[in-house]
C-alpha cells in the first residue's frame, strides 16, 4: 500500500516495518523524543549548578542555551528533508548517536566554552531526530491505526516530559558536584536503548535519492540566527554585527523563494490562518521560555529553592497541558481555535504579571508555583488549538511542512526569548554583586534579582497578551 507525496517525489510505503516490530519501533521513537523534549527544561533547572560549577557569566549561560536552540532550529527543517532523502530511520539512529554524544561532551564540559560548543553538537542531533521521530510512527503503522499510535507517542512522550525535570532536580540537589553532568551522561543508556529497538526492524525504509536538502539554505539560516543570537546577548558586539545578521537572514528569505527545493516554503504564509497561527506561537513560546529560563536561576540564586524544588513550577505545565489537550481540540472544533487560543494565551499574561508583582518577596510555594500552575492552565487551552489550526490551515499534502514550520518558529521564540531577556533581567538586577543568577543571601541581592526576574515576567506577559489578541483575529475554519 502507498500514499503519493504533494511535492512530486515517488510514492513512499505507508509501513516500512514488520508488524511484529511496530511497538519496538513506538518505543524507540519515544525514548529519543523524551529526549530532546527534557532537554530545556532540565537544563534550565540544572543552570545555577552548571554556572557554579563551570564558573559561567550570565552571557554564557545564555550561550548555552542558545547553542542548542540555534541548531535545532536553523537544522530541524532540513532534518526531515534528510529523513526523506537517506531513510527516516537511518537519519533518525544518526540523529540519536550525534546527541548522545554531545550529552557526553556536556557531562564532561570543564569550562564554558566547553559546554556551549557541546550542547551546539547536541542541537545538530535533535534536528536529526525530532522530525523522524513522529514520521517513524507515522510509517511504521497503518493509516487506519496510526491515530491510536500517535496517541500513544504522545500520552507517554508527555509523560516522560513531566517526569524528567523531577529526576534531573533530584540528581542536581544529591549527586553533589556530579550532580548536573549526571543529567546528560543519562542520555548514552537511553539513547542506546533506542538505537537498539530500531536497529533491523525498518528493512523498508530505503530512501529517495532524488530528493534534494536545502543546504544553503541552513547555512544562511545559522549565520543568521547566530549572529542574532550574538548581537543580542553580547552588549559589546560590534556594530557591524546588526546589519550583517540582517542580510544573512534576508539571504535566507531570498534563496528560499528560488531554491529548487526550499526547506520553508514561503507561499506556506500565504495562508491567512497559518500565517497567524505562527504569529501566535512567536509571541507566546517567547514568553514562556523566557519565564521558564530565568525562573530556576532567581528561585535557586536568591530564593532559598533546592533544584528539586523548582521542579514544582514546571510540573503543573507538564501536567495540566497533558489533561486538557483533549479537551480543548474539542472545544475548538465547536468554538474555533482563535477562541481557546485567545483565552490560554490571556491566562498565561494573567499569570506572568502575578509573577511580576510577586518577584520582588520571593516566595516561591506561597505565590511562584500557584501562577506557574495558572499558566500551565493556560497553556493546556492553547497547545492542542494551536496545533490543530497549524494543520487545519495548511494546504492537503502540505501539514508536515506546516508542522515543520510552526515547530522551528517556537524554537527560533525560545532563542530570542533567552538572549534578549538575559540583558534585561542584567540591566534590571544592576551592577551589584555577584550578579543576576549567581547565589547570594544579603537583603540587597534578593531585592535585585526580583527587579531582574521581574522586568522578565513583565516583558513575558506583554507577549502573552500580544499573542491573544493575534489569535482574536484566526478566522474559524468553514464547516
């Protein structure tokens, strides 16, 4: 049985594996996007330990973070090119190997520098292996099946996803000193526990060498991303880093519209609904991973919070995300997706700008987690709408570009989000020792990391209030 492909490339089998194999193929598909999935929020809550111990500036707790980020998105469009070019699984196994690797380098990272190039490598291997993890689903599984498959994928991924952050809060406040190199060194048994379930069991997954991956296309796309990154986290970049970060993006957007096979289509914004729909996921993963980023350095820094402890402020978000999805598409079919997206994205502002009032006490059980969870609220009405008006206004044989897509613009959000606020939460917090994120107990330095964490929950809320009146304006689809 085959299904024909819209971008003209011979027809692709809609299972490449035996039955026998399926669920194997499942639960290597789940294990490495757990993976990647932890991997923000663990090493955000990992980052205060990861700076003591690696003797990092806030500038370069950025980096790491943007390293990742980076190549993730500027990659991960491209990702699924190469799945369809060399072999969903074969990409994917290349995907797990490269990050599993990089998570090595990072648990062996001796300074900085060390670190950031490391979690760079660990970005290349999540762009290899986020795309083919759901496409592996997808084509090991019948079309008649593959619902109940992708539910599963999701259900359990969600699951891991919540869990994650606990263990890595757990190991961050025991291990000691080990502590955070123990995170990543635990990728290397579950990234070969994924490569072994796989191994073998696609003999149909050949490929298309006629194919073609946008490579200069994502080399334009990572100076661009890069040096924006660059400009926006190092106040003492030079001057001509602004125009140049300018015109490679702008290059980017150039060969995209005569590249023989882009890897963003821009005629994809065209599109009135997915047009906005991006929109909104711009503004609101900009304010959510702003928050999520800062949140652990203030609570650990300043507030008197263990590691495991701040996981209480990422766990309702796991959570109430993974109870109300089903839900919420539902009421979006009735209502229209604009409508539910509007209403989370007005609860995660609500939530933010109580975090912005609560920043300067420091309390984080009494008023930090109940807001964490208001937003996690929020955000179980938006993720499923979200996505759905994604693929519902996405032209028939087009969604997985549009999911690629709506995927690498919360990426390129989180990216913006973390370098352009680490000046912000630094200006705000202001020349007082030690400095925005590292520990301190005096009375000046807990008012100062609430001014620093605070102007970051402000600026996160305003986005998050942009993102709801952009989704006042998704037009409902027509029944």
């Amino acid at each position: 049985m085959t299904i024909a492909r819209a971008s003209g490339h011979p027809p692709v089998p809609v299972s490449f594996c035996a039955e026998s194999d399926r669920r194997l193929v499942l639960w290597a598909a789940i294990l490495a996007s757990s993976m990647g999935f932890i991997d923000a929020s663990v090493t955000a809550i990992a980052m205060p330990a990861m700076r003591d111990g690696l003797g990092a500036s806030l500038a370069e707790a950025q980096w790491i973070n943007a390293a990742y980020l980076l190549a993730l998105s500027a990659l991960v469009l491209v990702g699924g090119a190469a799945g369809d070019r060399f072999g969903t699984a074969r990409v994917f196994v290349w995907g797990i190997w490269v990050f599993t690797l990089g998570s090595l380098a990072c648990a062996g990272a001796q300074d900085a520098g060390q670190m950031i190039a490391a979690r760079a490598v660990k970005g290349v291997g999540a762009a290899l292996m986020v795309p083919g993890s759901m496409a592996m689903v997808s084509r090991a599984w019948p079309r008649a099946e593959r619902g109940k498959a992708l539910g599963m994928w999701a259900s359990a991924s969600t699951m891991t996803t919540a869990l994650g952050p606990v263990l890595g809060g757990a190991l961050i406040t025991w291990g000691g000193d080990l502590g955070w190199r123990l995170i990543f060194a635990l990728n290397l048994p579950l990234g070969l526990m994924a490569v072994w379930l796989i191994r073998g069991r696609t003999p149909g997954d050949r490929g298309k060498p006629g194919v073609r991956v946008d490579v200069p296309g994502a080399a334009l796309a990572s100076a661009g991303l890069g040096l924006l990154a660059w400009v926006l986290i190092a106040p003492e970049a030079p001057r001509w880093v602004w125009p140049l970060a300018l015109a490679a993006l702008g290059g980017f957007v150039a060969w995209e519209r005569v590249a023989p096979a882009p890897m963003l289509r821009l005629g994809l914004f065209r599109n009135r609904v997915l047009a906005l729909t991006n929109l909104v996921t711009l503004a609101l993963y900009f304010a959510l991973n702003g928050v999520m980023f800062y949140l652990p350095m203030a609570a650990v820094s300043a507030w008197g919070v263990s590691a495991l402890e701040v996981t209480a402020a990422f766990l309702p978000i796991s959570i109430l995300i993974a109870v109300l999805s089903a839900p919420a598409g539902r009421l979006a079919d009735r209502w229209g997706a604009g409508v539910l997206m509007a209403a989370g994205s007005a609860l995660v502002a609500c939530a933010y700008v109580g975090l912005w009032l609560a920043a300067p006490l420091g309390q984080f059980w009494a008023q930090v987690v109940p807001l964490s969870a208001l937003a996690g609220l929020g955000l179980g009405l938006v993720v499923a709408p979200l996505t759905a008006a994604a693929m519902q206004g996405a032209e028939e044989g087009e969604q997985g570009a549009a999911s690629g897509l709506n995927n690498a613009v919360a990426r390129v959000a989180g990216l913006v989000a973390v370098a352009l606020l680490g000046r912000v939460a630094a200006w705000a917090y202001g020349p007082e020792a030690p400095g925005f994120g590292l520990a301190g107990d005096s009375a000046a330095h807990l008012a100062a990391t609430g001014a620093g964490f605070g102007t970051v929950a402000l600026i996160a809320s305003l986005a998050a209030a942009v993102a709801a009146a952009l989704a006042l304006t998704v037009p409902r689809p027509v029944r």
